[in-house]
C-alpha cells in the first residue's frame, strides 16, 4: 500500500530575469563640446566716387559768339527809352492803388438756382378771376400780404375782394389756406403794413377809399376808413404808405396818391376815422417843364400811378404819373395849388419841385435807393428800366426789360447793385448792374400761363425771399441763391462810380 515520505526540496535559480537586467541597464550619450566664438565685421575705410560730364566747349563758344552779336531793331531802344518814364510812373501808381484790398478769389462754384417755396392762393378769390394788385411784408418779415382785385378793367368795379395774409414761420403752413381773410366791397389796388406794428395794414380801393385793417381782431379787423366826402379821393387809389406823423411822438400817419391827381396824408383818430391833415395836388401848370404837355387845360390834374419815400430826406418824395413824368416833390412847400379845396378847409399845396424826361407811357413803379441818396429806379408800360439820379434830368442807364409793361421794380436790400422788376409776359427779371451786361442775372418764370406779374417785394428781414403777385391770382415765394444776396467787396463803389457820371 501507499505511504507518505517527506523528501529533501531540490530547486533551480532562473537565469532569465537576471539576462533581462543585464539587457535593461540604462546608458548614455555624450556629443563632444561645441565651441562658439562671436566676430564682428566692420568697414574700415570709405570712400566716394562722382561722375561729372565735361564742358562742351563748342556749345559755349557758340553761346558767346551770339552775346557779343545781338540782332538789333532799328528805333527800339529809343521807344523804349521814351515809355521809360510813363511806365515807370504807373509801376508807382499800382503799388500804392488800393483797388483789391480786401479781395478774395473765390474758388467754390455758387449756385445761381432760384426755387419756389410756396405758391400762396386763395380758391374764391381765383374762382372770381380776381388778380393780385398788391404785396406787403410785415416788420417782423415772417407774414406776407396780399390784396386781391384787378389792374386790366378800366370801368368802375363794385365786386367783392380780399385781403389775405399768411405767416410763413407758422408750423403747417396751408398755402390754399390763409390764416386771416378781410373782405373788401371793392377792388383793393395797394397796400402797406405799418413799420413797427405788425399787425397794422393800410390799403387803398379802387372806390378811393382808404383803410386801415388790425390784423389781431380777427372778428373785426376794420379799425379805421375814410368818410365818403369831398376829402377822399374821388379815384381809384394805387399808392399808400406810412409816414411820421405832424404830432410830436403821434406816430406815423397813412399817405394816399391817386389818380386824381391829389396826394392826401391822414391821421388816424381814437373814433376809428381817418382824418386829412395835409394835402398836396400836381397841377399841369404847376409842374417844372421845359416842354409844353400835350394839349391839357392848365388847371387839370395829373394822376398818380406810383410814389417812392426817399429813405435819406424825409421831406423828398418822388411821384410817377399817367402821362409818364416823373417829379421830385416836397413835403414843406408852401407853393398854394391851384384847384379848389376839400370842405374842411384845409388848403392843398404844388408839390413838384422838378421834373425828369418822360417815359412813353404811365410810370407803374418808382424805387429809391436803399444803399445811395441820389439814385433811383422808375419803369413803366414802354418795358424800360431807368437809373436815375436825382442831379440829372436824363436817365444814367436805360435797360429794356420786357417786350411788355414792367408794373414794378424793386431794389435788392442787401446788393446795391441788384434789382428785380415784374414784367407784363409772366416773369420776374433779376438785374445786377455790376456784371457789365445787359442780359438779366436771373429770370423767374412764374408759370402763370403768360399772365402778367403785377408786384413783387423782397422780404426786408429775410432777403432770400421774394414774393411775387401773379394775374392768375397766385403769390409765389421765391428763395434767392446767395450769389444773388450777398454783397460783394467793391459793389457800393461801383454804385458810387454809376452815380458820379451824372456830375461829370
């Protein structure tokens, strides 16, 4: 049978982990030391080379050959030794010459565009056919008024009319709607807003009445008319203006001229009446001419179809009349007129104090000068414009305008050589003097189907606006480009050099 028996262990060492020690045992590796050295290079020695052409002495030769034999010209150097003292002396003139101080070329192009702003109308007033007589600006230069009536009848008219006016500075500005409407039981032929008061308005009618409207009492604007009396004018009235008035500190008064010849100045009363407190009348007999009228009696009246204040002697106005004179009048003359008297009493005075050569036809505007004492502007139906100047009876300039009527004319408030005139084929010209040419610097088509343009009035606190009156019934506002505005450097010495000619 089986027995257990213990024998001795026997064992064996593995060599295989120690060849794999032996084959694990880490080394390294060493390259031989690098060596650096820094070197530096640097130029020892510069140098510079130049290339230079030589002299091309045949070319010199020749130059000097051509000095020592000039070509001579037989007399010149004694022309030229006789100007010698003439040139030299205007050489002097022109260094000490003031001519362009202060001038400046101006290299920017300036537009010379006109556009409309607003084309101003009232639908009964076109619906009746009624045109535009007048234009007046407020003081403050922001509202425009317009009387509405008609110039082309000749016979008496007893048709409503209007006065409308329009703030052009108010916010939704409705140009078919006016903000204010007066009607008139007559033809309104001129008006003229008072000079500080905005809201006062002077108007003449076709009746001969004068009124004077408060454009603040919109439930009843009519603050003062003219009794229907000997006093009034018995014609229609085609200019008003306002003037200071005889009483110290009273203010300014309303002056009339008419077409019957009378010149009316009245005073506006606390009871709403304007009553006459001077009166002037141009008598044929009466006015200085060096030539016979044409086949007038000597006691008839010239009619008044225009008149212009001198803005530099308040006692000077000037007067444009239906035969074509016009006259240089005076406020303190003492000269009685030889027509009979309104009933008040008061004794009506000869005006005239000198008379200027004839247009063909009835003067419709006169305009003093705002920028010279001695000039003026006076156009009429034979489509002339005419400078004048006050020492001269003959006119310094004579530009024709329109092939038409011109029915108004008005300087520029800002360029004293600059001014517009509204012409009876439907446009408004724009002059300017200083450019030497007698092409207009402008013209405005109105596009009123030809219809005339029977006033136009630059905006005197706004100059780029100008309004025009149109037959069809339509006030257009136009703006004026700066090139038509702004003055330039010599202007008012070339408007002193037109207005010298007539004392040379």
């Amino acid at each position: 049978m089986f027995t257990d028996e213990t024998l001795e262990t026997v064992g064996a060492e593995s060599l295989w982990r120690k060849s794999r020690l032996l084959q694990q045992e880490s080394k390294t590796c060493q390259t031989a030391e690098l060596k650096t050295a820094e070197v530096e290079v640097q130029a020892g020695h510069t140098s510079e080379n130049a290339t230079q052409t030589e002299a091309d002495e045949h070319r010199t030769q020749h130059f000097a050959l051509e000095r020592e034999s000039p070509i001579h010209y037989p007399g010149l150097g004694e022309f030229l030794h006789s100007v010698e003292g003439v040139v030299v002396k205007e050489l002097k003139r022109n260094v000490k010459s003031h001519a362009f101080e202060g001038f400046e070329v101006n290299w920017e192009d300036q537009s010379e565009t006109v556009s409309c702003l607003h084309a101003l109308q009232y639908s009964e007033a076109q619906e009746s056919g009624l045109q535009v007589t007048s234009l007046s600006w407020n003081t403050t230069g922001s509202v425009v008024a317009c009387a509405y009536g008609r110039l082309d009848d000749g016979d008496w008219s007893t048709e409503k009319s209007f006065v409308c006016t329009w703030n052009l500075d108010r916010r939704g500005l409705n140009p078919k709607r006016p903000d204010l409407v007066i009607d008139v039981p007559t033809s309104v032929m001129c008006l003229s807003f008072h000079p500080s008061k905005p809201s006062l308005i002077a108007g003449g009618l076709y009746s001969g009445e004068v009124l004077v409207w408060d454009t603040s009492r919109t439930l009843d604007p009519l603050c003062a008319r003219t009794a229907m009396s000997d006093e009034t004018h018995r014609e229609p009235v085609y200019q008003v203006h306002w003037v200071p008035g005889a009483r110290r500190g009273g203010g300014f008064s309303v002056l009339s001229a008419g077409a019957d010849g009378r010149i009316l100045v009245w005073q506006l009363d606390s009871e709403g009446q304007l009553t006459l407190s001077d009166g002037f009348a141009l008598v044929t007999q009466q006015v200085p001419r060096n030539i016979k009228l044409s086949k007038a009696r000597g006691d008839s009246l010239l009619g008044v179809t225009s008149l212009s204040l001198c803005p530099w002697d308040s006692d000077m106005f000037l007067v444009g009349v239906e035969g074509g004179l016009v006259l240089k009048c005076s406020f303190s003359t003492h000269t009685p007129a030889a027509v009979s008297s309104p009933s008040s009493g008061l004794a009506l005075r000869a005006p005239a104090q000198f008379s200027f050569s004839s247009h063909a036809g009835p003067i419709h505007a006169i305009h003093c000068s705002p920028f010279h004492r001695n000039l003026f502007l006076c156009a009429g139906m034979d489509g002339h414009a005419h400078l004048r100047s006050l020492l001269q009876a003959t006119p310094l300039l004579s530009l024709r305008l329109s092939d038409s009527y011109l029915f108004s004319v008005r300087w520029s408030p800002t360029r004293p050589l600059v001014f517009a005139a509204a012409t009876g084929q439907g446009s408004v010209v724009i002059f300017d003097l200083g450019q030497g040419s007698l092409r207009p610097a402008a013209t405005i088509e109105q596009d009123a189907g030809g219809k005339p343009v029977y006033c136009l009035e630059f905006n005197p606190k706004q100059p780029h606006l100008l309004a025009a009156g149109n037959a069809d019934g339509t006030v257009k506002i136009w703006q004026l480009s700066a090139e038509l505005i702004e003055q330039g450097q010599r202007e008012a010495a070339q408007l002193e050099q037109l207005a010298n000619e007539a004392t040379e």
